[in-house]
C-alpha cells in the first residue's frame, strides 16, 4: 500500500507595516522629549537605542513611541493623542523639540564610544571644580555630559546667584580641547541628574517620567500629610514631594465635600454641630445637643447649614460650647443690691432701701486723693483734699522773711499746674555804668554815701581808694535814693 503525503499550501505571509514616519524620542542627561523624522527603512521596536540628530549634535536616544495615523495598533499613538499629553504634562514648558532627526539603530560600536566617553565623567568633574576653585567662583559643578559626537562638553552647575564665568571657560576650552557649554540648574534639575531612588522604593518621578517640575505648596502637605515633619514630607532635592501634586485636586474634591465646621446638620438622630471631618474616609465627627459626640457618614447627613440656636440672652451661638456669660446670669435684683457701677453719674452717692436721701460714700470723701501714690496720701493724711499740701506750703513760703527789712511782705507764688513762663531775652534792659566828671571825685573822696532808709541792706564803707573805686551800676527806670 503506497501513501502519498499531500503538502498543504502554507499561507501567504502578511505584509510588514510600513516604517513610521516620525519617532517620539528621549535622549539627552535631562530626558528632552522630540519627535524627529526617520530615516530607518525598516520598523524598530519601542526603547531601541537611536543615533539622533539634534540641535546639540549627535547623540544617542532612545525610542518611546510611534505617531501613526489611525493609532490602532498596541505601540503607537495619534498625534492628537500626543499633544494633549504635552498640554496636561506643562504645555508650553514642556521640553519638547521638533528640530532633529533619526540616523540610525546604534550598533554596538556606537554604544562602546558611548560608553568609554562616560567613564571619562569623573576626571572632567574633577578638573572642572578644580577650575571653578581656582577662579573663586560661587557655584557648584553638579553634572557633565558628554555626546556621541564629541561636538561638545556640557557641564551642568547650580549657583544662587548669577556668574561670570567667561574666563572660566576659556580655561576649561584649553584644558579639555573641546567646546564648552555651562547650564545653570535648580535644586530640583540636581535631583534629576544625580538621585536615584526615593522613600517608596521607586525612581525618582523627577528622573524617571517628570519633566516639569512645578513647586508644590505647603497647603497640599497639610491636608494629604498628617505631619509636617520635613524629613518625611521632603525629597532628594530638600523640597517638597512632587508626589504630593499628584493626588492634590482629588484631595480638593473629596475635601470640599465635607461640611465646614462650627456649622449645624441634621441626622437621624437630631441636630448636632460639625466639629471636624476626615476626607479621605469621609467621616465628619458630630456633637449633638445632648453633648453626645459620634462619627456619622456623609451618607447619613440629611441636610446642612441649618439655622443656629439663640442663647436666652438673644445672641446667636456660634459654636458648640458657646455659653450664657456669667454678667447675664446676674437678676435685676442681685444687680441692685451690687450698686451702680463705678463710671456712673451716682457712683459717688448711695441711695438706701427706704428711698431716703442719698448719703455720700466712703469713695466719695477721699476722691481728691485719686491718682495720687501712696507716699502723697500718707503725707496728706485721711481727708485731706489733694491740694491741701500745696497750699500750706505757699503759705510758709509766704510768711516766712527772705530778706532783712522785707518780712510780712507777700511773695508772688505759681498756682498750681501753672506752667511758668520762661524769660524772654528781648525784655531784660541793659545796665549802664554811672559816669561822674572829675572834679565831683575830688571833693567827694572822703565822703562816705549814707545808707538810705528804703535800702534793704546797709551800705558799708569800703577800705579800697577812691580812684579804684568803680561806681555801681544803676538803672536808670528805677527810681533814685534821695541822699
């Protein structure tokens, strides 16, 4: 028996897709985002390693995606698609570039330069801050990338202030034999370039998929975190978490639902005030009238905002332990029997039961002694008015003689809280000397003056001669002794 084998005709082969036109591409120590043309005929695979053409010049990057037309198949995506991740991921601040090309699938020569070019990093590092050093610089060497190409040294620094770094650079053109270009960075670009893993046990997000980094505000920490501890709440770069940015709209969401505090709901079991809430379980803690405190879901709150209770004295409370003050708790009657108060008209007389004439109060009596200390009541003693001591004293001063032949006489005295004038220069009138011819010398030298009887002092001869004798000054408005 002969057994003939029939051989199946096999299928025919499906066509290969043909080659993407563009290629979304990463490349560069700062993961830059570009979609280049490609001249590669045949169809590569997503994360290949590409020679890139791009504005720095040749360097290795490597594939994200496709852009096709339709984006049916699994690897590839619309260009709208696309866009409207640049949009939400920071729009224009968005490191994307157009401006480049794909040579090539990089070979394994390509990644051998590739690689010996980074192993050479340390030295340039090293030399370069050695440089800065040198130049008494203020900024700090973080990074420095080296391309394919060898186009160009790229060195990445940080600095809180700007630099003139122009010599610097000529002397570092000299050492490596290269072109120069400085990049001044932030604290978080640093991260970007030199962290690797974060708290969760991830890589940075910084490093691995962000590309803007927008500052985070302390009030997202506060309500996703429940410390402030900055060990916990702070990244690599010493900011806070971007992480933090991620879950902060959900958070405002679920946190608008909750109803503020100090306000009134109504349950099932009754009214209660709102004393906190919870937003991610969505609990709000409830105190009810009867001093009953639990936690209630959101679900079994059946209204909000509901009317606050008065308080009998009129007012409206505003919170749950808001009481009646102690000053209206006190009775018209308890309120008599204190008295009026001490700023009012009848505070200095008190008015008995019997509706008798008012009889002045012990405050009464001693009120000019108000405001003085203690030392002026103990002098002026129980009863005295305040000006009493004052007055005694003018009279002493008044009594007492200052000079021979003017006791009795009454000394003009300031009244109290009486500013004294000062003496105005232009009143005081100048004294001038008494001149006498010389023949009235010579027959006055052994005359003595007689002392007259309205002088206060009396006049004492003088043992000095006549001619060194100078005549006493007179005043001429005042009016002259009769000798």
């Amino acid at each position: 028996m002969v057994l003939s084998l029939e051989i199946m005709p096999l299928e025919a082969k499906a066509p290969e897709p043909p080659a993407p036109k563009t290629i979304v591409v990463r490349y560069g120590y700062l993961k830059l985002i570009g979609e280049f043309p490609s001249d590669i005929a045949t169809k590569v695979g997503c994360g290949s390693k590409l020679v890139l053409r791009t504005l720095r010049g040749t360097e290795i990057g490597e594939m994200l995606t496709t852009v096709c037309g339709n984006g049916g198949c699994n690897k590839s995506i619309t260009r709208d698609k696309m866009l409207e991740y640049i949009k939400h991921s920071g729009g224009r601040n968005f490191p994307f570039s157009d401006s480049g090309r794909v040579l090539r699938v990089a070979t394994a020569q390509d990644m051998a330069v590739q690689k010996r070019l980074d192993e050479r990093r340390s030295d340039y590092l090293s030399k370069s801050r050695e440089l800065v050093a040198r130049h008494k610089l203020a900024m700090k060497i973080v990074e420095v990338e080296q391309l394919l190409g060898q186009e160009r040294l790229i060195f990445y620094f940080i600095s809180e202030h700007r630099v003139d770094f122009r010599t610097l650079v000529r002397d570092m053109a000299h050492e490596f034999h290269s072109r120069i270009e400085l990049t001044q960075v932030g604290a978080r670009d640093e991260a970007r370039l030199v962290a690797d893993y974060e708290k969760c046990g991830q890589h940075c997000c910084c490093k691995q998929f962000l590309k803007v980094l927008t500052p985070i505000a302390m009030r997202s920490a506060k309500i996703q975190k429940g410390t402030l501890d900055p060990a916990k709440i702070s990244g690599r770069c010493g900011r806070l978490m971007c992480c933090l940015r991620y879950e902060d709209q959900t958070y405002e969401d679920l946190r608008k639902r909750l109803p503020s505090r100090n306000t009134r709901v109504r349950t099932e079991k009754g009214e209660a005030w709102v004393l906190e809430g919870q937003i991610l379980t969505q609990l709000v803690m409830l105190q009810f009238d009867d001093g009953e405190r639990a936690a209630v879901p959101m679900e079994e709150i059946q209204a909000f905002n509901l009317p606050k209770p008065k308080l009998p004295n009129g007012r409206t409370m505003q919170t749950a332990f808001d009481t009646i003050p102690e000053e209206s708790r006190t009775t018209g009657r308890e309120k008599d029997a204190a008295g009026p108060a001490p700023g009012s008209a009848n505070a200095g007389s008190t008015t008995g039961k019997s509706g008798g004439p008012p009889r002045p109060s012990p405050s009464a009596t001693s009120g000019n002694q108000a405001g003085l200390s203690a030392p002026q009541r103990n002098r002026l003693g129980p009863g005295k008015p305040a000006g009493a001591d004052r007055a005694n004293r003018n009279s002493e001063l008044t009594a007492a003689p200052d000079r021979p032949g003017q006791a009795g006489q009454p000394r003009p005295s300031v009244a109290p809280n009486q500013a004294i004038q000062p003496v105005q220069r232009d009143t005081v009138k100048s004294i001038v000397p008494l001149a006498m011819p010389r023949s009235d010398r010579s027959s006055k030298t052994e005359a003595h003056p007689q002392p007259s009887q309205n002088s206060p002092l009396p006049i004492t001869p003088s043992n000095q001669p006549v001619q060194d004798q100078k005549p006493a000054p007179v005043d001429p408005d005042l009016p002259q002794s009769q000798g």
